[in-house]
C-alpha cells in the first residue's frame, strides 16, 4: 500500500515538476514563454521539413494551439485534441493546458515563415499564392527567402511573379549605395506590372530624394505611363457602365415610344408595368424554387416570356378599358394613366408589403470578368446584350409582320392607313400591349440591377421620357441613339461632377435641345406632319 | 415695272426631304388684281402659300411684297405687312364668340400687354358691326364659333380676314364642300372685296372660277405651266394633259 | 390642346363670388380661433393651419388653371414654381431666427455651420429682409418661368412633348435641391423658424392673421386672374389654345402670349408657396416632386378646368378628402387619387363646374365645338 502510493506521487512529481521536459525537438521552443525562443523555434520548424510543420504553424496562428506543463503541445480540433507532434488524437486531454500566445513580432515572423514554407510548397499554385502574398507585403527580411525560392523555382508563372515581389521588396527599402542597378531592374519589372499597388511603390520612388536619378527617371516615366492606362482603363470602364445604363433606359424606353409614336400618348403608368415585370420575376422565381427546383438557375430565362405575356395582357386591357375613351386628348391620357400608376403601385403595395422583395440573381449571372483594366459585371452585360436582342426583335416585329406594317402605317398616317382598311383600334390595343410588353421585359432586366419595390417604376419613367422626347417620335434608332446618349453622357459626367450633378446636367441638357429641336433628334419631317 | 408689283415671287425652289414640292416657280401680281390658282394635287399651291405668308422657308429665290423681302419674316411679321390668309378647312376660334373672332381679328392692337388694358372703342364697335352685316351672321353674334356650320364658318374666317384690312388675300379652296348656292353668294363676296384688296384665290372648281372671271394661273410639279384667261388655258394642251391625262 | 370642355371667358361668373366667399371662410375661421378653447366655435390651431394649407394650395391651383384651362399648357412642374416661392420665402424665416437656432449664430443658419461654412453664399444676401424675401417670391419663380418660357414657346415645344420638360425641370431642380452644396439645407429644407416680422410664428393671432392674409391674397389673385382672362388679351389667349397657328396669321405672336399669362401664373404659384411656408412651417425638396404637380393638375381637373372657381373648388375638395381619408383609410388614399384621376377625366370632363352648369341650365345650351386633334392652320 505505502509502495503504491510512493509510485503515484513520484508519477505525479514527474508530470508537475517544471523543467521536467519530456521533448527535446524543433517544436519544443513553441511552448515557451520567452519570445526569442519562439522566433527560433518558428524559424527551425520553417525549414525543417516536419511533415506537422504546417500544420502547427497555422494552429499557432489560429490561437488553436496549446502547450502542457510537460512540454507537449497539442491542437484543439473542435472538441477534440490532436497531439502537434504526431497529429494523432489524445484520448485524455491532459490538464494544465495553456493556449500559446502571440505578439506582433512573432505574428510578422510567423507570416514570413508560412510564406516562405509556401514558396516551397510542392503545389506550383501554392506557390503562386505565397508570391503573390509576398509581393503585397515587400518585407525587407524576405528578401532573402525570395532570393532562395528563385533558385530552385521552375515554374515560369511563379518565378515571374516572384521577381516581381522581389523587385517589390527591393523599392519597397531606403536607397543605398551601391544597389543602383538592382533598383533600377527593380522599377522595369514593376512597371510591367502594373496596377495601384505598383503605381504606388513607383511613386515614391520617383518622388525620393535619396534615390539615384536613373532610377527616379525610370520611376517618373513608369508612373506616367501608367497612368496613363489606368486613365484609359476607367474610360473603357465608364463607358461600359454608360453602355449598360443605356441599354437598361433603352429597355425602358422602346415601349414607351411605340405607344407614342402609334398613339400619340404618354402612358406615364409605363414604370409600373416595368415594376409588375419585376414582380412576376419574383414570383416566377418562387414558383419554380417549390415546384422544381432543379430548374432555379434558368428561372430568370422563363420569366422574360411570361413577364412579356402578363405585362402585355394588361396593356391590351388598359387601353380597351380606359385609353381608348380618350382618344384624340393626348393630355387627359396623360392623366388618367398616370392615376392608373397610383393605383398599380399601390395595389402592389397592399399585395407585396412596401419593401424591397428579394429578386435572385442566378450563379450564371453574378460576379465579373477582369478585361485588361476593367471590371465586367455578367449581370450588367448580360442586359446590355439583352437589350440588343430586344432591340434586334422588335425591328423584325415592325419590319417582317403585318402587324409592324400595320403600326407603322398608323404612326404615319392614320386617317389614311384607317382609310386603308387598316382596323387602327385594333392595331392601338396591339400597339400598347406591345409597349407594356416591352416594359415587361424591362423589368424582368431591372430586377437583376436594381432594388425591386413598388416604387421601381418611378425612378426609371421620367429618364425613359427623356429618352423618348430625346430621340424623337416613331423611330427606333432615335429611341437607340438617345438612351445610349444619357447613358453615356450621365456616366462620362459623373467622375467630374458627382452623380447627381451629372444626372441634373443631362436634364437640363435635354431640356435646352428639346427647345432647339422640338420634335427630337430623328424629327418626322413633312407637310402632314403639323401637330 | 418691278416697282408696280405688289406681290413678286422669283425663281422659288423648295425641297422636302428631297421631294422638289416647288421647282424655281415665279408669280407676279399687280394692286387690285385677283388671280385664280388652279392645279392638280401636289402641284406646289399650299406650298406657295407657304412661302408668300412665311410658314415655309424656300431654299432659294425671293419673295418681295411691296418691297418687303418675305423670306426674312416670319408668320406675324408678314401678316402685319397686309397678306391675309384663309385656310382650306375654316380656322376660327371655336371657344369665342362671333363678336369676339372678329375683334381679335381687327387691325390695331398686337401687343400682349396693351390687350390686357384694351377696351372696345367705338371705331371698334363700327367695324365689327359692319363685318357682321358682310358676312350675314348678325343673328349669331353672340354665338360660340365653335356651333356654327361649316359654310358660316368659312365666312366668319373671311369676316376676320377682312377685319385685318389686308392689301392682299390668299384664300385656300373657300367654296370646297359649299352648296351651288353658297358657291355664288362667295364669288360674289371675293369679288367685292377685290374692289378694295388684291386676292390669290386656290380653287379646284372651275366654275367658281369661271364666275370670278378672272386671270388663271395652272401649276404644275412646282412649277407654273399655263397662264392666262380661263378660256386660254381651257384651250392649252399641256393644261388638257395634265389634268386629263392622254 | 382641344377645346372639347372649356369656354373661355364666359364661365367666370362666379369668380367674384368665390373671392368673396374665400376672404369670408378665411376670416371667420381666423376669429373663431381666437375664441376661449371651451367655446363650441373654437377652431383649433390644427384646423387654422390646414386651412391656410388648402388656401396655400388653391393658389397653385389657380396658377394652374391659368396655364391649363386658358392657355392649354398643360404643366407637370409648377409645383417646382411653388417650392421656390416657399424657398424665398422660408429664407426670410431662417434669418429671422437669429441666435435662437441650435449653434446660436446670428448670422448663419444652422445647417450651414453644420457643414462649416463661415459666410452666407451671395444669395442669400439682404434675406434678412422681408421686403426683399417677398420680392424673390415672385421674382425668383418669375425669373425661372420666363427664361424657361422664352426657350421653350419661341421654338414651339407644345403638348405633350412641354409637359414632359416641365416634368424634367422640377424633377432636376429636385434632385439640385437635394444637394447640401446649393445652400438650402439638403434634405431637412428649412424648418424650425420662430418669427415673422417680430411676430411669434406659434402664437393663436399670428396664425389667425396669416390664414386671414391668404384668404386675402387668395381672393386677390382670383379677381387679377379673372381681370387677366376677362380682357382682350385672355381672348386671345384662349384662341392661342384652340388655333396657335390661326393666331399667328392674324399678326399676333402666341409664344409671347403665351409667355406672359406663364410668367404671371408662376408668380402665383410662387405667392401660394410663400404662405404655405408660413402656416406649414418647413419646406422641404420633396415640394419639387413630379407627383406634387401631376396632382395639382388633378385639383384642376376635379373642379373644372378654365373655370378659376374651379380650381379653388377642386384644390380645396381634394385635399380636403386627402386628409379625412389618410386619417380614416391611410391605405386607400392612393387608389381614391388614382381612381379621382381616371374618373375625372373620362366621366367629368368639365369637373364639377361643368355638372353645377349641367344642373342649372339645360344642357342643350352647351355647345360642345367638334373635337379635332389637329390646330387650325392646316393646308
């Protein structure tokens, strides 16, 4: 009984008593208290090529690892425990576990070692990734991990890419003496690459006092040519978004000059019947996520049908149920639509609660292309080529089917094409369900852009106005010509005068050419043509 | 001889979205004369009105009116100088009343601000009595325009053409949709008036304007073919194949 | 545009009556506020200040009618004529808050401390005025109206087509006055005053007063309105409507005409603004909205366009339902103005003037002139 006892507490002398360390290895210094042995120890285990290297590296910076009185050391997983040395589990988990603490300097140093374990990664994309780290960061201590990761690199992207953080790295340092033409190799090489962060180290280089004159004129030409593309890349990238805001206002717009131009009238509950197409999107979307929803990603596809159908059904009922009394009062029209547009706001209102309802833009549609300089949202091409589409389909509709024939001959002239033999109301219903089809397919494109409220409509009419008063009447490269105009002319004004600015500028600005060319900018010319 | 003129067109062209509508056209007119316009449809007669009361501008030649180049002023401008115009369907303002067409029509006041104080002198009253008695719609006088007849509307708008006291008239088609009656009763007035005022009529009816019995000038593609006495131009057999064809 | 229910001049009888009866509602409901509160014919300083807000906007109506009814304008952007009136005038107030506001400066309001600025922009130099506040409430929506007018008239932008602009100006002015940078308080607007002309805004008799001088004014633009269509010039001006091109051969120049009864209408419009401010006490950007002066025009229609009485009529009735309704019904107030919209205009076109014409006199003495869509001048 007494020897049993001295056993336990000779056991428990081993497991308590400090300094009694059980492991002597390249992990050990992890566990102390002293930071210059846990800088050692995370440089020994760097490059010590433990297969539990990495690991217990990232446990260390994830706060996840934890040493014992005794000198082990051991990863919390969740509930478990892992011993770091050997990466299998503990059943016990011993007591006295203590986390490993962090300071900057073991962080930084922590970051360079991952890094440098990165750049030796047998994965070529791993290493990709580490350079790519190393070239944001230009630690002048890396450069020599950068310099050793060169040698034995073979893969021609990586060692780009490294040169590059090197180069980096090397401006990022004061200027000295003698490394002239290193610096100078230096700013050639970030040159070609490019980019604000590039831009940025050349600056200051072109700005310091210290540096050589070669190197700074090497640094000044680099800066300027820059940014010069950079300039040239935010053109391109301004253009494209006044590209694709013309194409939503030429979505907006196309159906609202067809009614027009064949009716003469303002349908000023035109937005809304873009918000309804929003809607219907919506409920398409549900529809289809309850009944199957393998088909989801395409949902988008099948409301643009049944948004054109619905929108276009109700057009037809709006102009035999009210327009068509008001033919010939082209200012009453006016005002009955657009008592028609409180009507439908609110009853979507009452229907769908006032907030914004959550359209879903699918997988195929979300996130951008890098083009050069330029970011390319799918969502916002895939209007722009939408609206082309439409554009395209609508000029057959008018072209090739006796019903084009039939509208244009109405816009024309109406008493004769009536006198023609041509049924002119029923070539109006036609005519406006066409347009509130139209605006149908706008807001189905809308609802990928844009917050879908019950309010949706406001902010696009009096823009679609625009367009439409813009472009003049009954032709659709006016209507074409005028959206991408605002489009273009909004978004080439905003960088230099602030959104709201440029959008009261392109106001006025259509305001003053309107009062020089009253019948817009594609006018039907003519003696019949008096209003 | 140019001085004598009252009315000179020279050398007008005029093009429509590449349609020629007047093709280097000349027209003259002497005080006091009254020329009838006849051709067929798309001949260039309401373009030609156009240019002469400045709703249309041509692209060359000149248009003089008592020495006034017309081609500089615009519609106001030229109907202050003295041309008074009458359309094809009659224009008056329905919403007022016979009285009131008429005393806008009146020579004098074309200032907006001097209207607001205007009150009806007794010159004013004159005048409008006595156009009423020309014009035969004493009964209506107090009518809204907008109630009466097609004819009775031709004649109100020939009341306030007279009330602008014109030197020159240019009536467009008067007695299209007129009774026979109605037809003679206006050759009748035109004639009267031209005792006073030189008048251009339009007119496709020949015997209207056999009953005016006067000078005939035939266009044709923008251009004058014929002119002459109507018995001349009857026997023109260019002005036989225009309007009858081969 | 077509002169289907409206006949200038003639329907104006009552307008003297209507300024009558409006100095007399304003006037009595200005003493009965000034009754002990037990009395059973206290008004309360909420009915007060409603009143002279119906009162505010039957002059916008008017100034509507005006263009609309007697010119054929038919404008979508006069409220924007309306909010600069009430800015004019809103200016004053600021100024005469002094160093009572939050930040205590006597010379600068204080949303322009807030955005640290340290002098008044020259615009708003002399607000401190009321001689001059009430000049700029004419002058400034004059000013607008005639350069807008003069562009637009000169080079014949009508119908459709000059509504729309309308629309566009006061929907860009909406957006400028948004901006903090213009120097009319951004979003907030003007708000929080305290005094007009030494007279504590908040006290019973200076709001009794107020109500009284709008009726006043009210009643005064009516009979100007009518002296203005009643005249030679308001013949003309209604045969501008029906037959711009009739007009122009007869030696008259309609886009003159037309500027003037438009720059006259503004300034109404503009006065309307003025006393909205007073009684409402803030104005804001949202004044310049579209929809504000789509349903003013709305007031027009329900009370029966070219009439004036009408519009008085029309902007008090709606409003009237307008606030009884979004007491009662908040939801429903928009399907009543829209359903209103539609209604008026194919079942009342001639609002309810026309129907009290219909009930006095057989209709068989209305002469409904042939609908035509095209002008006079036509070859």
């Amino acid at each position: 009984m007494r020897s049993a006892c001295l056993v336990v507490a000779l056991w428990l002398g081993a497991v308590l008593l400090p300094g009694a360390c059980a492991y002597a290895d390249a992990f050990s210094g992890l566990g102390s208290a002293r930071p210059d042995e846990m800088l050692g120890a995370i440089s020994t285990l760097a490059v010590s090529g433990d297969p539990q290297a990495g690991t217990v590296l990232r446990a260390l910076g994830e706060r996840h690892l934890f040493a014992a009185p005794d000198g082990g050391l051991y990863i919390r997983q969740g509930e478990t425990c892992v011993d770091a040395r050997t990466g299998q589990p503990v059943a016990t988990v011993p007591d006295g576990l203590k986390p490993v603490r962090l300071n900057n300097r073991i962080r930084t140093a922590l970051a360079g070692a991952q890094a440098s374990m990165a750049l030796l990664a047998p994965q070529a994309e791993t290493r990709l990734k580490a350079a790519d780290a190393l070239y944001a960061r230009h630690d002048p201590a890396m450069v020599p991990t950068l310099e050793h990761a060169l040698s034995v690199e073979k893969d021609a992207a990586v060692r780009t890419r490294l040169m590059q953080a090197r180069a980096a790295t090397i401006l990022a340092q004061p200027a000295q003496q003698d490394t002239q033409d290193q610096r100078l190799e230096a700013v050639r090489s970030l040159a070609a690459v490019g980019g604000l962060e590039a831009r940025g180290i050349l600056a200051g280089v072109a700005q310091s006092d210290a540096e050589a004159p070669q190197v700074r004129h090497a640094a000044q030409a680099a800066v300027s040519s820059m940014d010069w593309h950079l300039r040239a890349w935010s053109v391109a990238q301004n253009a494209f978004y006044g590209l694709s805001y013309g194409s939503v206002l030429l979505l907006a717009a196309t159906g609202l000059a067809i009614t027009f131009g064949v009716m003469g009238v303002i349908n000023m509950a035109h937005g809304e019947m873009m918000m309804i197409g929003a809607y219907v999107t919506w409920m398409v979307q549900q529809a289809i996520r309850v009944s199957v929803p393998a088909l989801e990603p395409v949902a988008i596809l099948v409301a643009i049908p049944v948004a054109f159908v619905v929108c276009g059904g109700m057009g037809v009922l709006i102009e035999r149920g009210l327009i068509r009394f008001l033919y010939g009062r082209p200012l009453e029209t006016l005002l009955a639509t657009w008592g028609l547009s409180l009507i439908l706001q609110q009853a979507v209102r009452s229907i769908f609660g006032p907030t914004n309802i959550a359209v879903q833009t699918p997988a195929w549609l979300s996130g951008s292309v890098a083009v050069g300089g330029m970011d390319i949202t799918l969502n916002r091409l895939a209007i722009l080529v939408f609206a082309a589409l439409v554009l395209g389909g609508l000029m057959l509709v008018l072209r090739r089917t006796p019903l084009g024939l039939q509208m244009r001959a109405v816009t024309q002239n109406r008493r004769m094409a009536a006198l023609m033999g041509i049924r002119t109301p029923r070539v109006d219903a036609l005519a406006f369900g066409l347009g509130a089809g139209l605006a149908g397919l706008a807001g189905v494109a809308v609802s990928q852009i844009d917050n879908v409220s019950p309010n949706l409509g406001q902010s696009y009419i009096i823009d679609s106005f625009m367009v439409v008063v813009f472009g003049g009447v009954g032709n659709l490269w006016g209507t074409l010509a005028a959206a991408m105009a605002l489009g273009m002319g909004g978004k080439v004004l905003e960088p230099a005068i602030g959104a709201v600015s440029a959008k009261i500028a392109i106001l006025v600005l259509v305001i003053l050419y309107i009062q020089r060319h009253p019948r817009g900018m594609f006018p039907v010319r003519g003696r019949g043509v008096e209003s | 001889m140019t001085g004598d003129l009252l009315l000179d067109v020279r050398n007008v062209s005029v093009t429509f979205d590449g349609f020629r509508a007047i093709n280097n056209l000349s027209l003259s007119l002497r005080p006091g004369e009254m020329r009838a316009i006849v051709g067929p449809n798309g001949a260039g007669k309401t373009t030609m009105m156009d240019i002469i009361t400045g709703k249309t501008r041509p692209d060359t030649g000149t248009a003089r009116f008592q020495g006034h180049d017309l081609t500089r002023l615009d519609e106001p401008a030229i109907a202050r100088l003295g041309i008074g115009r009458k359309f094809q369907k009659p224009t008056v303002f329905e919403a007022l009343s016979v009285t009131e067409n008429l005393l806008l029509s009146l020579k004098g006041i074309r200032s907006p601000f001097a209207m607001l104080m205007a009150r009806q002198s007794a010159r004013e009253r004159e005048r409008i009595a006595h156009l009423l008695q020309l014009t035969r719609l004493q009964d209506m006088a107090d009518q809204p325009a907008g109630g009466m007849s097609h004819g009775q509307k031709q004649w109100l708008e020939i009341g306030m053409l007279m009330g602008q006291e014109p030197d020159l008239l240019l009536v467009d088609e008067p007695v299209a949709g007129m009774t026979d009656a109605e037809t003679m009763a206006t050759a009748d007035l035109l004639r009267e008036i031209n005792r006073t005022r030189s008048v251009v009529v339009v007119e496709h009816d020949m015997d209207f304007v056999r009953a005016l019995g006067v000078g005939v000038t035939v266009l044709h593609e923008g251009a004058v073919l014929a002119e002459g006495t109507l018995d001349e131009i009857s026997a023109d057999p260019r002005v036989i194949e225009v309007y009858l064809g081969r | 545009m077509n002169p289907f229910s409206v006949h200038g001049p003639r329907n104006l009888r009552g307008v003297i009556w209507m300024a009558v009866a409006v100095v007399v509602v304003a006037g009595g409901l200005a003493m009965a506020s000034l009754l002990p509160e037990g009395s059973p014919f206290h008004a309360s300083a909420f009915v007060v200040s409603l009143a002279g807000k119906y009162l505010a906007y039957a002059m916008l109506a008017l100034s509507v009618d005006l263009v609309w009814g007697f010119a054929g304008i038919l404008t979508l952007g006069h409220a924007a004529f309306f909010a600069l009136g009430g800015y004019a005038m809103g200016m004053y107030l600021m100024r005469e808050i002094g160093a009572r506001g939050v930040y205590g400066n006597a010379s600068l309001p204080d949303f322009m401390i807030f955005l640290s600025w340290k002098s008044l922009p020259w615009y708003w130099w002399g607000s401190e005025h009321f001689a001059w506040a009430a000049l700029l409430v004419v002058a400034v929506p004059g000013l607008l109206a005639g350069v807008f007018g003069w562009l637009a008239f000169r080079s014949r932008v009508s119908g459709v087509y000059l509504s729309i602009i309308t629309q566009a100006l006061t929907y860009a002015l909406m957006l400028a006055f948004f901006q903090n940078g213009l120097g009319f308080g951004g979003n907030n607007g003007l708000t929080d005053f305290k005094d007009i002309l030494g007279a504590d805004l908040h006290a019973p008799l200076t709001r009794a007063v107020l109500l009284v001088v709008t009726g006043v004014l009210l009643a005064a633009s009516l009979l100007a309105a009518r002296f203005v269509v009643a005249s030679r010039f308001g013949h003309l001006l209604v045969a501008v409507r029906d037959a711009e091109n009739r007009t122009r051969f007869l030696g008259y120049r309609p886009d003159q005409v037309k500027l003037l009864v438009w720059v006259f209408s503004a300034m109404v419009a503009g006065l309307g603004g003025a006393l909205y401010v007073t009684q409402v006490g803030i104005i804001n950007p949202g004044e310049f909205a579209p929809a504000n002066s789509i349903e003013s025009v709305i007031w027009v229609a329900v009370g029966g366009r070219g009439t004036l009485c009408g519009a008085v009529l029309g902007a008090i009735l709606v409003n009237l339902g307008k606030t009884l309704f979004t007491a009662w019904l908040p939801e429903f107030w928009l399907y009543g103005l829209g359903f209103l919209f539609i209604g008026t205009t194919l079942f009342l076109p001639q609002g309810i003037m026309g129907l009290l014409r219909h009930v006095r006199k057989p209709p068989a003495e209305e002469v409904t002139p042939e609908v035509s869509d095209t002008q006079g001048g036509e070859a």
